[in-house]
RNA sequence: CGGGGCGUGGCGCAGCCCGGUAGCGCGCCUGCUUUGGGAGCAGGAGGUCCUCGGUUCAAAUCCGAGCGCCCCGACCA
C-alpha cells in the first residue's frame, strides 16, 4: 500500500478574477501588459531525454502512481524496448522518456495523459477514468466557464439522467443522429440465471425503455413546456453540469469516450432574434474562456449542414489547432429554432396575446477540452498547463544534504510557499525525502506545472531562489536566480506572463499552419496530405463537393468561418468542383 | 461493425517454436549511505501464467472454444 502522507500540499484554488462584470465583457486575467510576439515553445528535448516514473509524492491531492503511468495498455506496450547497455541510467533515461511527437503524436498523447495522471483506462470499454490531477483541470475549467455561465445570467440545474425513449424520438433529424449511439436501461432487475450467473429479470421489463442521455433537449424542453407560459418567463436561461453517453466504438482518452462530462446550456426565447444572438453569445463565450484560460486560440464559425447538431437550424463551433495539425471541435453552440418547441409543445403567450413556439437554443463543451489543453501546448517532456487551469501553479523543491542543511532548506521553502498563497497562488512544496531533486524536476515538468522553486543551501546562504519556468517563453528567461523577496513578490505577475506567452505561441502556430488563398485541388490535398493544418479556400456550399474532399482526404469543413476569420479577398470559386463559390470554408483533418 | 495486436507479480516484458523447479527490468517494503537534473548498496514482499475444456505421467508452453483490452478503419464532442 503506498504510503498516502499527510501535508504539505494545501494548495488553494484561487479563482483569478478574470470576469469583471456584467454580461460577458472581458479582462485578461491577471494580464497588465501583452507582449507583442513571442515564439513557440522551443522543444528540450534534447536536455530531456528521459523522464522519470511517476514516484510517490507527499501531497494529498493524489496518489503514488505506479511506476509506468498507470493501467496503461499497449499505447505504452507498444514501446520499443529499452536497449540494454552497460551504463544503467542509459536504460533507465530511455525506458522512462516518452515517445516524442515527432514520431508517433499520438502514442505520444497516449502516454503523456496516462503518465501525467491526468487519467487511466478504467476496467470499463471505452470509458476512463479522471484521475484527480486530471480533475483538478476540469474543476478549474469549471469554475471559470461557470462564472461566465452566471455573469451572463444562466441558472444552474439538474435534470435526470435517463431520458424516456419516446422524448428522444420526436425530433425526427436528432433521433436521426443519435440512434446509433445510445445505452438503453430496459430492465429494473437482476436475477440468477440458469448457468449460474445474474441475468435481467423478465418480469422487470420496462414497459417503455430509458436511454441514457446522450444530450439532454429533449427533457429539458418538455419541462421547460410545463414552466414557461407567457414571455414574462421567457428568457429561460439554464445550464446543468453533467455526464452523457455516447456510444462510441473507438475511443481515445479525453478526445472520445463512451462517457464524457461536460455542461450543456439551454435556453428559450421569445424571438429568433434573441435565440440567435444567445448561441453566438455563448460561442463568444467560449472563445473568450479558451483564449484567456486555455490559451489555445480557436477559430469560430458556422458549421455546414452536413456537420450540424441533429435537431438544430444551425450550429455554431469553436474550433483549435492541434500540434499534428489536425482540427479539434472544441465546443459548439446551436440555435435550434422551434424545432424542439414544436415537438415538446414549448409554448408562450406573447406580449399581443397570440400563442406562439418559443426559440431554443443549446451549448456545450466536454471534458475533451483537458485533451485540447494537451495537444495544444505539451512537449516532449510532458503536459504544459497554462497557468491559469494549473492545479499547481508554483512547485518548490527542497536541495539539501543531511539533516542539518534539511531545516533550512525546507523552513525557506515553505515561508516562500505561505507568502506565494497569501497572492492567490497555488503551491505545492514537494519535500518528499525519498526523491532527488532531479527526479522532481522530471515529475513536475512531465505534469506541466508552470513554474518551479528551487531552493538549495547556498540560496538560502544568498537569500535568493532559482525561478524556473516550465518552458521557454518568449521575453520571459527560462531560469533565473532572484532575490528572495522580489522573487516570492513578482512570480504571480510572471504567471501571467507565462499565461499570455502560452497564448501568443498557440496562436502563432495555428496562423503558421493556416493556409489561405488555395485555389487548386491538388495544391489542396498536397497540404492536407502532408502537413496539414487549417486550409481556407471557396465552397459552393454543395454536399457533393464536402463529400469528395473528405473520401479524397479525410478533411471535413472544420467551419464557414465569421467575418473576422475570412480572407480578404473572398475566394469565388469552389475549390473542388470551380463552380462560384457561396463562401469561404476552413478544412482539415479533425479529431 | 470490419482488420490487426496483445493477455505471465503493481507496470513493461522474457519464457511458448522444441511440455518437466516461473524469470528479468522498473516500481513497492526495511535498513544504511545519499540528495544542485531520473541515487547507491544490502535484505525482503508480491504470481488463479485471462477463462473453460481437451491431449499428456506432466501444460504458461500443444489443441479447441470463449472472454477482455489496445491499435487501425467507418461514426461522433
């Protein structure tokens, strides 16, 4: 049983502000000045050939991880085995480093999520689990999207889990989209069965079988039907915080499980006007949490019809570039018209008196975006957190020799930890005994902690720490030593540094791999068959056309993009059939 | 749902072809020495070899069936 001690890692989850009002306008978070340009973040690679297992770790917020990252199947089986030599720390660097992204992105992925115990494939098909660093992201991305949620003026509830089948039949086209995926419940009982072993109880057939909600409209607007009356009620604005499943066949940690959490908004409104302006709220919304907390810049836009939300009039989409360059939907917003009002007799009297079908509209995003979060800034040596989602902002490591050094060491180190959180930061002091220095430094780096702490006897004979970031960040020197008081006063300023660097850098790689101006098909797939990446060019909005892009390449219309996205000029001509272009469409391959 | 791979201490693997005492590395536990980029030595714990059936004096190993997981495709947030 590893040992669970008990202390030091009393990390508090300060909230920056980030939100400063009324109806979604916007400050960075802790941001004073932006830096102008900044460049991706270099990869070490080559000062971090190896990287070590996870070790047991003195802080109560998880547990000891195993020493290869977990139940980890044959992402990390598949691993070429370590060569021996004589030298035992060659083999143990290249048995511990991770397969870098350069040659296989997605073992890569696979290995970095499991070691960084963010999560862990759970004994369930196609279900994981969130570990509680993992979670820990999640939590923080709640707590920002639920304060937008609420400074927007959304509710927060709960409805049930299970939803009647017949709810999800109504809308024709969303029956349409989901009845390939859906857990059904259609028996209350259990009963031994004749080769020994439980079976359902026939006699505990359900008269009428429950999915397991794979989205929620479908109760939630036949209870907004009982609620809403006159368009005093309206608008309805309400979020809930739950888990869905979908049944998916092939899945990938984060990216596609069978169970995913996520929040899902829905609303009704009095007017198609206000229905449409709520999903492109809410888009903005998102767009805004992604770029300020996630720093992963999305390009927003509508979706094509073929791409659409089943059920919905149109559907809006935020949409990031990975570091393969591949597209990830990050989170969409429907304006679903009356579609569901009509089906579930969501009705209101208006302001004339005439009875009429309320506007709904619907928005989500899942827990796919910790997955987003990965893609989007890690490097060879693990996660990088940007530190505005960071469970742990600041770690400290101890160096000493002997027990007398020892004191002073972690005396320095954890009057630096208090002072850190009294500014709102969240620190971890990781004085295991059992651990080298290195050996944290390698821990902490693989779980992308933004900045660490060391602190050594001859810091504290000089009163100085060593700041060191997690990665090289434009404008901002990757280590330093500082004195102790401004080092301890201006860390929370450097984080913010950190964050918008973080940003500059995503956002500079996605326009380095965003293609405009393509006009030639073949020029087309040569970049979609190579590189990748976002490519702009004309649509004449036929499904044909969509539909020979994607078996030629595996791209899809990522987006039709809004107005501040598009090339200037428009394209006008299709790219795959030259007939006139009806607009501008963003492909790529997708996740 | 199609194709492939793999099931052996917590994790990664060897052993299987050619049946005969279950092994290695990492991790874990104890002790001592260590600690400025993945510590060393000594001792120790830990295994229904996926399941069921068959062949055999004897099965991790051979044969049959089943189950599970992962990867690649079609579908999707």
């Amino acid at each position: 049983m590893p040992r669970r001690a008990v202390g030091s890692c009393a990390e508090r989850l300060s909230t920056p502000t980030a939100f400063s009002g009324r109806r979604w306008r916007w400050r960075w978070p802790a941001a004073r000045s932006w830096p102008g340009c900044c460049a991706p973040p270099a990869s070490r690679s080559s000062r971090h050939g190896s990287a070590s297992p996870g070790s047991s770790c003195s802080c109560p917020c998880w547990r000891p991880s195993c020493g290869c990252g977990g139940g980890a199947g044959s992402a990390l089986r598949a691993r070429a085995p370590a060569r021996t030599g004589n030298r035992g720390d060659v083999v143990m660097a290249e048995e511990q480093a991770l397969t870098k992204r350069s040659q296989d992105f997605s073992a890569w992925y696979n290995e970095v999520v499991l070691r960084a115990e963010l999560a862990d494939y759970s004994p369930v098909r196609g279900s994981m689990v969130i570990r509680p660093y993992g979670y820990g992201i999640w939590e923080n991305m709640q707590r920002a999207l639920d304060e937008m949620f609420k400074a927007t003026g959304h509710q927060n509830a709960y409805f049930p889990l299970l939803i009647p089948q017949s709810f999800i039949a109504r809308e024709a086209e969303h029956v349409e989209g989901f009845a390939k995926e859906m857990a059904i419940v259609t028996h209350t009982r259990l009963k031994a069965g004749p080769g020994g072993g439980l079976e359902p109880d026939p006699d505990s057939k359900l008269e009428e079988p429950l999915i397991v909600r794979p989205t929620s409209e479908t109760i939630i607007y036949a209870m907004f039907a009982k609620w809403v009356q006159s368009y005093r009620d309206l608008p309805l604005l309400i979020n809930q915080w739950a888990n869905v499943v979908r049944w998916e066949m092939r899945t990938r940690l984060f990216l596609r499980t069978a169970e995913f959490l996520w929040q899902e908004g829905h609303t009704a409104h009095a007017s198609e006007v206000e229905a449409e302006e709520e999903a492109r709220r809410m888009l903005g919304v998102y767009r805004q949490f992604m770029d300020q907390w996630m720093a992963m810049p999305p390009l927003t836009g509508l979706k094509s019809e073929s791409e659409k939300f089943p059920g919905a009039v149109r559907t809006y989409a935020v949409e990031a570039l990975m570091q393969d360059n591949r597209g990830l939907q990050s989170g969409t917003t429907h304006m679903l018209g009356q579609n569901f009002s009509r089906q579930f007799d969501l009705k209101f009297q208006s302001e004339s008196g005439v009875e009429e079908y309320a506007w709904n509209t619907s928005w989500g995003v899942s827990t796919r975006l910790v997955g987003g979060l990965v893609m989007t800034h890690g490097d060879d040596a693990g996660i990088v957190l940007p530190p505005n989602l960071a469970p742990i902002q600041v770690v400290i490591v101890p160096i000493y020799r002997g027990d007398d050094e020892r004191a002073g060491v972690l005396e320095k180190a954890h009057w630096a930890a208090n002072v850190l959180r009294a500014e709102q930061v969240r620190v971890h002091v990781d004085d295991r005994p059992t651990a080298t220095p290195g050996a944290k430094y390698y821990d902490w780096e693989r779980k992308g902690v933004p900045l660490r702490v060391e602190i050594g006897p001859r810091d504290v004979a000089k009163q100085q720490l060593m700041v060191v970031l997690r990665t090289e960040a434009a404008g901002l020197s990757r280590k330093e030593a500082m004195g102790e008081a401004v080092a301890v006063m201006t860390i929370p300023k450097r984080l913010g540094e950190y964050q918008r660097a973080l940003f500059q850098a995503a956002l500079r790689r996605r326009e380095q791999n965003s293609h405009r101006g393509v006009t030639d098909y073949g020029a087309f797939r040569e970049i979609i068959e190579g590189a990748g990446g976002f490519v702009y060019a004309g649509w004449c909005g036929g499904r044909d056309c969509e539909e020979k892009v994607k078996a030629d390449t595996k791209a899809t219309i990522r987006l039709l993009p809004l107005q501040e996205f598009r090339s200037s000029p428009a394209p006008t001509r299709c790219l795959v059939c030259g007939g006139q272009a009806q607009g501008e469409a963003v492909w790529a391959r997708a996740y």
